[in-house]
C-alpha cells in the first residue's frame, strides 16, 4: 500500500495475540535504549566481569596454565563455590542497581509528564500490561547481567567438573536463579515507583541510591539509638545478603554473602523478617504504581 | 437496542462522594454525536467512564453493545480516542509514536508503520511525520492525536476539545478532517466540545449535559426540517391589522414585532405563495421573507434555561418538542 493515500480505511487484518502486547513496550525501549552510546558502552562493560570469571574457572581447570602460575597440587587459584557467585552475583546486582538508575526513571515519568498514559489506556491494554512492559524493559537487561551469566558460569563450572559437583552444588544454581530475581524484582519496581512519583529524573535516580545506601546508615543509627537489631531491615544489602546466603547455602550457612551485600553476622535478623521487609517494600511500590498509573487522573 | 452506538443505562460517577454524572438513561443512535455543554458539565467524564478510566458507581453503559464494565478490552478495542490535552511521548518522533499506538491496539508492527505512515499523510503532516513530536507546533499535535486515533482503524471514534487551541486555518482543516471521516461512514464519531459551531458543523445529533445531567437530546437534521415553517416576514404597508387577521383565517399563528415584522407558523398544506397572494389583497408589501429555524445555539440555550429550573431533559425531534422518539428514554 503506497503510503500517499490519502483516505482513512477501516483495519481488518489479523491482531496480535492480546498476552504479548506488552512485549511492544520493551522491543521500543531497547531501541532508544540503543541509541544512547553510554549506556551501550556501559551494558557492554558490565559483561567483563562474568568473561573473567570464565576465564578463572577455565584456568582452574588448565593444568598447564596453573603450572604456569606455578599453583600444584591440590592448591587453588580461587575456590570455585557458593562464596564465588555470591560474590559474582553481587558484583553484578551493584552494576544492575546503577543501570535501574540510570534507565529506570525514563520509564514511567516522560508519560506522566505529557498525559501519555491517557493513549496507553485507551487501547486494549491494561494497567498491569503497561507495568508489566516497563518492568520487563528493566528485567530483561538486568537478567543479561545476573542470574543469566551467573548460570552460564555454573553450567561452565560443572561441564569441567562433572555431573556430580552439579548435583552436589544445586542449590547454587537456584540460588543464582531465585537470588538474581529477588534483586531484580525489588530494583524494578523500586525504579518504576520512583519514577512515577518523581518527575525529575536526576532526582528519581539519586532516590534510587538513597534507598540502598542512606536507608542502610538510617538503620544503623536506629541500631545505636534503641540498642536493638531491627534497624537492619532497613538496609537493602543486609536484607538481600541474609537472603542470599539463605537461597545459596541453606539453613547451615557460614559464609556473610556476597561482595555489597553482607550480612552481619553479630547481629543476624531471621530470614523470615528479611522476606516479610521486601514484601513490604514490594507492596509499597505496587500501591504507588497503582495510585500513579491511570487513564485519568481525579483531583479532588 | 441492537443499533445503538451508546447505551447509557442509570450510569452515574461519583468523585469522592460528589455525583458528576448522575444516573445518566439514552440511547445514542447517531454516526456522529455531539457532546455538548459549559465547562465542568460532565463531558470527559462521560468519555473517560466509556473508555474505562473512571469506574462507574451504579449503573452502566454499553458501547456499540459491549459492557464498559464486563467488557472493557473489547470496548477499547473498538474506540480510537483523541484526548483533550497534549498527548503524547517526548522525543518520539510522530510516525513511531503513531506505529507503537497501533501496535499497543493489536497491529502487526509491518501494518502498524503502515498505517501509521498514512494516518500522517491523511491528517496533512506527512512531511513531518519523521520529527520529534515534542517540536511540533500545537496545530501539529492535534493533528498527531488525530491520526494515533484513527491509525488502528476503530470502529468508533472519541474526539474530546479537538479544535483547542488552533487557530483559524487549522481549525477549518480539522473540521474538514473530521467532515471527511464521518461522510466516509466507515466509523461513527463522538464529538465533545464546548464550542457550539464545532458540534453544528461536525454531528447530526447532539447530547447536551448539564451539571452531569442530560439537558436535551435531540437531531439536529430533523430539527431543522421540524422548524421549516417558521416564518419571518418584513412587510410594508399603511397598516398591517388586516394582513394579520387574513393570515389567521388561513390558520397561521402571527406574533407583530416592530416596524412591520411578523412572526408566524405556516399550517401544514398552506404554500408559501398564498402568503405573497393574500398581501397582494390586503395592499400590504413582503419585502423579505425568511425561514426561521432553531439554531444550535437556540437548542442549546433553551436546554440550559429548561434544565435550570426541573431536571427533565428536553427533547427536541422531528416528533415535535417533548415527545420521546422510540429507543429514547430519560430520567
């Protein structure tokens, strides 16, 4: 059809499935996302990590390259176990927190800011369809950089050391899978949230880092001030990283989690508490998305 | 009714505790519906509860026989909606934000760009359909709201407020656009606006809300035709005592004004030209003769008037003044 035709015609062709629309919002973002040479740059950087941990276990697993190092024996280079992807998965759930940062507060604001939503809306496309496109947009990227190459590192580690050490080591890989995603989820939506809410992204970004770190030192002088251990729920990396531990070690856990998120081990809060605080700062998000994200917008 | 395009069944919408629309009853039949009153009066409202944004607290309403409550996908699925305000995504560039709209509404992304492509040229800004929307002029983003609206070919069509703002010209070609839709009869329309001369030239029938009451509803077509009788006359002669007696025999109603003018309601049967008879008998001059009939503003006007003092809407059909058309039924 020559795009001169200057008639209105009624559409009667084949739609798209309604449960993948929200994928639309996604497939576009990527394209703006791309065009941004610094944040290509970065998400490509943000991959040199997990090369360098596949370059370790390769190692480990090279005779000639440890004797080379001159590590024999029984002698390690780096001990490969649920401490190394913790550790791993740290590292890269801080990179994927400064990624939420930067692209998170693009998401939702500009729509706001120009009554976009309205048109969103209007189409056969619900609320939780929007969220959930916005939310995959931040998903997808941060999954590039945690529990998918932190998977891929376990498969690489177990191909080398045989179909034993997987099943001796299981529970890292859903470790790697369920602690990966607690993390996204929370990054997500706390970034969506803040979105909605602050208009002004620089703002919305530095909020973001507010959440992580000056939550963690409000906890701390809540500590010191009322003698007690329940402070600590108000830090991010202590929350996650008794999670962590939890997902990746079991109940007889030692290690104090991974590199940014470490628990204390003098002051441990149960897990329980650790799920229930993240719920509740779920929830918190969910409500604020929900009193944000409408068609229209009553002012009473 | 199998036909009508909205079924508005005891729909009322309250804003925290404050009725805006208050049990709202009609059927509206029309290709294009004029949604007409002052400010504040319930317009968008009644859209945006159409379109699902505002959930109704009793009642309901069916668009083009889908339930706005039970069926809201299908509903919007159906609507093209072009909003009061600017709307829109900074830095898109039109002809993308158009194509991610069509393909929110369920079109392939081959179709979608398609349609998107034509949906600028028809709404005249296919020459700017690769800039960012954000430097488009206000003129431009009406018309970029225009064709996100129809790029997904609805079956029906919302246009709230959508000459705000634009200037003589653009708004002369926003009308013809919206002219041009509707003689084309592949979609009906709902027109809101506050502006009498808009809804006059764009809709063949009219709801007019008033304090999110139904102040009348009528056609305008039929309403004209019902008014052809009405006659007003400017004669000229020594005295007009006799020419009025003369037209009352003939069954005419007469009301004098000054200078010679006459007001009256030819009786059915009687021709104009036994009017220009009967003053050639009396000695009496018609220097101008016109047909009356009741403007959009007179409508409008009198609704207003009728619903400050009782609630009943006004109905204004060919059927005459007050009587309700079949299908028609108000609080």
């Amino acid at each position: 059809m020559a795009v001169y035709k200057k008639i209105y015609r009624p559409y009667d062709g084949v739609l798209t499935a309604p449960w993948k629309r929200f994928l639309v919002i996604p497939r576009y973002a990527f394209e703006d996302l791309h065009r941004s040479r610094f944040l290509t740059f970065f998400y490509i950087a943000t991959f040199a990590y997990p090369l360098i941990a596949a370059l370790i276990i390769y190692i480990e697993h090279n005779l000639d390259a440890l004797k080379l190092l001159q590590v024999e024996g029984t002698a390690r280079l780096i001990e490969i176990d649920a401490g190394f992807f913790m550790s791993f998965l740290g590292w890269q759930s801080m990179l994927a927190l400064f990624l939420a940062a930067f692209i998170g507060p693009g998401q939702v604001s500009p729509d706001l800011a120009n009554n976009a939503l309205s048109l969103y809306l209007a189409r056969p496309f619900s609320r939780a369809e929007y969220v959930l496109g916005k939310f995959s947009v931040l998903a997808i990227l941060m999954s590039l950089m945690t529990w998918v190459p932190g998977l891929l590192l376990f498969v690489l580690e177990g191909y080398f050391e045989g179909g034993d050490w997987i099943a001796q080591h299981s529970r890292i890989a859903s470790g790697l899978f369920l602690g990966g995603w607690t993390w996204i989820f929370l990054a997500s939506l706390l970034a969506l949230a803040l979105s909605a809410w602050v208009k002004w992204r620089p703002a919305a970004g530095a909020l973001m880092f507010g959440a992580f770190f000056v939550a963690s030192a409000f906890g701390g002088v809540i500590n010191v001030m009322l003698g007690t251990r329940w402070g600590d729920l108000l830090s991010m990396p202590n929350v996650i990283g008794t999670v962590w531990v939890r997902l990746f070690e079991g109940e007889n856990s030692l290690s104090e989690g991974g590199v940014f998120f470490r628990l204390d081990r003098s002051a441990i809060i149960p897990v329980w508490a650790c799920w229930a605080s993240l719920l509740l700062l779920s929830c918190v998000c969910l409500y604020m998305l929900h009193r944000k994200i409408r068609g229209r917008e009553v002012v009473r | 009714m199998a036909n009508a395009v909205i079924e508005l069944d005891g729909l009322e919408v309250r804003f925290g505790g404050q009725p805006i629309l208050k049990k709202l009853d009609a059927s509206l039949t029309g290709r294009s519906i004029g949604l007409l009153g002052p400010n504040g009066a319930g317009k968008s409202t009644l859209l945006n509860t159409l379109l699902g944004f505002h959930k109704p607290s009793s009642g309901t309403a069916r668009v083009l026989g889908r339930d706005i409550r039970s069926q809201t996908r299908e509903v919007r699925g159906l609507i093209g909606y072009m909003p009061e305000n600017d709307a829109f995504i900074a830095g898109m560039s039109g002809v993308r934000f158009v194509r991610l709209m069509a393909e929110l509404a369920g079109l392939p992304p081959g179709q979608a760009l398609e349609r998107a492509h034509e949906a600028f040229f028809y709404v005249g800004l296919g020459e700017v359909r690769y800039r960012a929307l954000g430097t488009y002029s206000l003129g431009m983003k009406q018309a970029a709201k225009l064709a996100q609206a129809i790029a997904h070919g609805p079956r029906l069509l919302f246009l709230d407020e959508p000459t705000n703002g634009l200037d003589p010209p653009a708004r002369v070609r926003m009308i013809q656009l919206i002219q041009e839709i509707r003689d084309r009869g592949e979609l009906q329309l709902i027109l809101s606006s506050h502006l009498l001369r808009d809804v006059e030239e764009c809709c063949d029938q009219v709801l007019i809300l008033k304090d999110g009451h139904i102040a009348a509803y009528c056609n305008l077509e039929e309403e004209r035709r019902a008014n052809h009788r009405f006659l007003e006359l400017e004669t000229r002669s020594a005295s007009n005592g006799c020419f009025l007696e003369a037209l009352e025999k003939l069954g005419c109603q007469t009301a004098q004004g000054a200078q010679g003018r006459i007001k009256l309601v030819l009786p059915d049967g009687i021709e104009v030209r036994r009017l220009y008879a009967l003053a050639a008998e009396q000695n009496v001059q018609i220097r101008r003769l016109n047909c009356k009939r009741d403007s959009l503003e007179d409508i409008f006007l009198k609704a207003m008037e009728s619903s400050g003092t009782r609630q009943e809407p006004r109905v204004t059909t060919a059927m005459g003044r007050g009587d309700r058309p079949e299908g028609l039924s108000y609080q």
